[in-house]
C-alpha cells in the first residue's frame, strides 16, 4: 500500500493552468486504463 502512495505522490502534478492539471490527469488516467486492460488480457 505505501507503495501505491508513494507511486501517486510521484505522478501528481499540481500546476496553475487548470488546463494543464487536466490534461496530465487524463493521460495518467488513460495510462491506468491501459495498464488494466494489458493484465486483463494476459489472463
């Protein structure tokens, strides 16, 4: 568990342009998404 946390601590990025703070979220999000999908595959 500690290392999940210090994974989400190291990818979040807390800038001034909204903008900006959405597009990293999206892309961490889509690489979680893919991330998910390749295990569920390989199964």
């Amino acid at each position: 568990m500690n290392d999940l946390l210090r994974l989400a601590r190291a990818l979040r990025c807390d800038p001034g342009d909204p903008g900006l703070a959405f597009r990293h979220r999206l892309a961490v999000g889509i690489a979680i998404a893919a991330l998910i999908l390749v295990l569920s595959l390989l199964r």
